[in-house]
C-alpha cells in the first residue's frame, strides 16, 4: 500500500478544531496525506499566512488509501483461500479427515445421518488442528453450519 506519494511534499497548514480553535499540522497538497503530528506554533513563522487544511484532498487521500486496503485484503484473501483449498488436497488433511469419519462412525456428529464432511468448529489453529476441533457432519448440517445460500457458497 503507499501511503505516501512520489512527490511527497507536505506543508505546515492551520486545522480548524471544535470550538474553532487552531492547530498545527502538514499536509501533502499531492496526495492530501495529513501527517498525524500536531505541531508548536513556534516552530512555524507567519501563522496567519498558512492555508487551512484541505478537507477534500484529505478525504480523497483516506478514500484511495482505503481502496487500497480492500484490494490488498482481497489479494490476500484469495491467496488464503487457495492455501486452504491446497491443503484440503494434502495428505495431512486427508489423514486427519479419515481418523474424524472413524471416530464418529462415518455418522453426522449432529443429527447421525451419513456423513460426507469433516467441519472445523474453530479455525483457531487451521493447519495444526486437534481433534477437538473437527467433527463430521452431513451435507446439510455442514450446509448449515456455513450458512449456506446458493449466491454466497462458503468455503
């Protein structure tokens, strides 16, 4: 994510607060970045002078910054899921999958029909699981436990 932009370049500017009182701040007029800092008045000279701080241009800056975030988080979320669809096909899995269907009897956990999943009630520790937190279950008890609707298949 950049936070900061090529020609980063911020400038002492006056921030109207509650109550009409004034700050100090910077503020990049390329990017609209607000540096977190509150500055002293005497480190800057002809207070009066300065611009006030650029609401808009802030409020762009935190907008991009945020559709930043989401694409990075999406990036990440995709990178996640197929970690988790590739261990899924492991052979760890698949040994911890069938010591689960043993030790309930190949039988949902929840309402004892066959069962054709193995659910984790916690993803606390995905990829290091203890027994505890796997159980098996039918296809429509897994379906339910996921919240299940056909426009939204969770994996």
């Amino acid at each position: 994510m950049n936070e900061i932009c090529s020609n980063h370049e911020p400038q002492f500017v006056k921030s109207i607060i509650e109550g009409g009182r004034t700050q100090l701040r910077k503020q990049c007029f390329n990017c609209g970045k607000v540096e977190d800092r509150i500055y002293k008045f005497s480190e800057c000279a002809e207070i009066d002078k300065l611009p006030i701080l650029d609401k808009d241009l802030r409020e762009k800056c935190y907008t991009r910054q945020s559709e930043e975030r989401k694409l990075e988080y999406e990036t990440q979320r995709e990178k996640r899921k197929q970690e988790y669809a590739n261990y899924l096909q492991s052979y760890e899995w698949k040994r911890k999958q069938k010591y689960i269907m043993e030790k309930y009897g190949y039988r949902c956990a929840l309402c004892f029909k066959p069962a054709v999943n193995v659910h984790h009630l916690t993803y606390d520790r995905v990829y290091l699981e203890d027994e505890r937190d796997l159980i098996a279950v039918c296809k429509d008890c897994h379906d339910f436990l996921h919240g299940f609707n056909k426009d939204n298949n969770i994996l």
